[in-house]
C-alpha cells in the first residue's frame, strides 16, 4: 500500500509540473491563431458612450435610474408599453423629464457602429449600462400617444435597427445578448404595437423598412463573440498573473502559481480549442437551421494528464460549456424575433392592398417556430422558447388586424 501511495504521488508530481515542458498542440496552435486579438472595429464604438454615461455617475451605470423607478420604465419583459403610458400619462410625462438628459445622451447610439472594448478591467461596458439603452424606448411611447406619430414610430425603428447592429458587432456575448434582448423585446415590440393603431396604408418611415429584410446568413456571428470572450479571457489571466507576481515581491515560487492557476498560456492552450469551435461550420450552421443543441467538443477528463498538470484551464472548458449553449438558444430566440418584425411590417402593407387579408404570408417569412395565435380576438405572433434558461415563456407580438 505505501508503495502503491509513493508510486501515485510520483506521477501527480510529475503531472503537475508537465505544462512547464509541454507544449501547445497542433489543435490548441491552430485555435490560438484562430482567435487571434483582432484590431479594433473603424466608426464609432458604442462603448465609448455608455463610458460617458457611466462618468457620471459612482460607477454603476443603474445608479443613474432612482430606486422604485426601473420597473416604470417600458421594457422588453413588461409587454404592453402604450397601454402602460396610457394608464398613467402625466406620471410617465414626469418620468421622461426627469430622465431627460440621459435619454439625450442615449440618442447617439443610432450613430455607432459597433460596441467593443480594450479588455482592461476599467474598460468593460457592465450590464447595468447596457440596459440603459431601454429608457429611450418610454419617451417615445409617450410622443406617440400625444399625438407625435409619424416621428416617434420614425425613431423607435432607428433604434431597433441601431441596437441590433450593435448586438451583432458587440465583442462580448453578454453585451450582445442584451442588446439584442432590448432591440427585439423593446423596440421592436413597440414598433409592432403602434403598427396596430395605424391605419391601412400608412406610409411609414424609412428606417423602418431594413426591420422587415431577411435575417442575414452568419447574423449573430458568434465566431465574433468567441473571438471577444477569449481575449477576455487573456486579459483576465495576464492580469491575474501580474497581480501574482506584484504580490510575490520578486520571489519565484512555481506552487502558488499552481493552486492559483494564474499561468496564462496553459490555461489559454486548453481553452483555445474550445471556442475555437464556435468558428467551425458545423456549429455557424446550427444557428441558421434553428438547433438549440449543437454538438460541441467534449470537454476533457480532469484525470487527463494535461488537466492534472492545470486544473484552472481544464474547469474553463465547464464554464464555456454552460455560457455557449446558453447563449446558443438565445441567439435563437433573437433569429426567431427578427423574422416576427418582419412578418408585422409585412401584414402592415397587405392591409393597404387587401383589407381583409388572410394571414398567408410569402414562402420564406415564416419562421418555423411561429405560431399565429389570437388573443382576445386579436391576432398575435407567437415565438414559443426552447428549452432553455434564456426565454422561459413565450414571445409575443401584436400583429395588424
């Protein structure tokens, strides 16, 4: 039995300190060059905007939205956003003036082209900024109940298509979740709800037109956002190592850089791969056939002998496991939505043709996962989720009678 017991301590030794004379293997090589730092996108950086925002405040991008106020504001959970502003207008025209110059600030998104970031700790746009980006959506519903139609419908759509170009150019998959979550949920909603109280042959404004385009083949490019996480993860790591090595003082000891896991390039070795599959055919296609679970690369034993000599890297491949195919199905949802708008602004210009138009839409509107539905006795969309923990309940969208 000791035998057996020092034989075993032998061979962890050794695998512990293996990833100091291990190099990264042919697969890990390719992956690394794969998902390597691209140089920033040209135009304007969304980013920058919710930096500003966040300026001005103590840090936390919600501190800008007063306690008890949040809930107030339209959102893309709430539903029903005019009937909420109907209900209480003079409170919801007091909201919109209270909010007034983040709302302003809020109005150069249209202008940005993309949302990325330099991976510094004080660099990252946090969630709580990102959603900051619903509150126009309020003011706007309260334009359009006072009688600004033709400018408000005009802007909600400016932002629905801003919002949705952000998302697929957002470096982060969290960043783009949201935005996206907020174009579609929010905007795009809002839209199909005051589609319904326009009449036949309204003409309505040119933004609105690209919200009714076919989803474009690759959109959401997740090849992008593992590029992002993956640089995050860089960035994370060689900080982590700094931090270590500021602490350390100048005195090299290889076992806490072991138990901290903070030796970057094994761990990036063992994580590359992983992402890197997201940039695979067979995993892009998933997307546009609508699969919510792609095959993914199995994740590596953690008595393998490169997981024995770094355990940090090989938990990474857990925590990607979870967040991709989370995401996954969110970007399905948000595919699912998109054909939704288009289907709304479609049956909008039908009616001016045909008044009592049926609801057989052209070949290749349709989302499969559509279901016509009515409600009340009026006609909704519905996009029932998939199984996941990112839409648990089905999407909606009022559609013209």
């Amino acid at each position: 039995m000791g035998w057996a017991l020092l034989a075993f301590s032998v061979v962890v030794v050794l695998a512990w300190g293996v990833s100091f004379t291990v190099g990264p293997s042919d697969e890990e090589m390719a992956a690394r060059e794969l998902l390597a730092f691209e140089e920033p996108a040209t135009g304007t950086n969304g980013a920058d905007l919710f930096r500003e925002i966040r300026a001005g405040t103590d840090g936390d991008g919600e501190d800008i939205v007063a306690e008890g106020h949040a809930e107030l504001f339209c959102s893309a959970s709430h539903g029903e956003c005019l009937a909420r502003v109907r209900s209480e207008p003079d409170r919801y025209r007091d909201l919109v003036d209270r909010y007034g110059g983040v709302i302003e600030q809020l109005e150069r998104l249209s202008g940005a082209d993309h949302v990325t970031s330099s991976f510094t700790h004080d660099d990252l746009v946090s969630l709580s900024e990102v959603r900051l980006a619903k509150l126009p959506a309020t003011a706007l519903a309260v334009r359009f109940v006072d009688g600004d139609v033709d400018s408000s419908l005009g802007e909600v759509c400016e932002y629905a298509s801003a919002l949705l170009r952000l998302s697929d150019r957002a470096d982060l998959l969290s960043t783009g979740l949201v935005l996206g979550d907020v174009a579609t949920g929010l905007y795009g909603r809002l839209m199909a709800e005051m589609l319904v109280e326009l009449p036949p042959g309204y003409l309505l404004p040119e933004s609105c037109h690209g919200l009714g385009a076919p989803v474009e083949p690759g959109t959401p490019n997740l090849c992008s956002f593992a590029r992002g996480q993956y640089q995050l993860l860089t960035s994370t790591l060689n900080e982590l190592e700094n931090t270590y090595r500021e602490h350390a003082k100048g005195v090299r000891s290889w076992l806490p850089e072991r138990i901290t896991g903070s030796r970057a390039e094994a761990v990036l070795d063992l994580a590359g791969p992983y992402y890197a599959q997201w940039c695979e055919a067979d995993m892009l296609a998933a997307i546009e056939v609508d699969k919510p679970s792609p095959q993914q690369r199995e994740k590596p034993s953690l008595w393998q002998l490169r997981c024995l000599s770094n355990v940090t890297g090989c938990q990474v491949f857990g925590f990607m496991a979870y967040d991709f195919g989370t995401f996954h199905v969110a970007q399905l949802e948000q595919r699912a939505r998109r054909h939704a708008l288009a289907v709304a602004l479609w049956l909008h210009h039908a009616r001016s043709s045909m008044p009592e138009a049926s609801l057989d839409l052209p070949a290749g509107l349709m989302h499969p996962r559509h279901q016509l539905i009515t409600v009340d006795e009026e006609p909704y969309l519905e996009v029932p989720p998939h199984n996941g923990p990112c839409e648990p309940r089905p999407w909606r969208l009022p559609l013209p009678g």
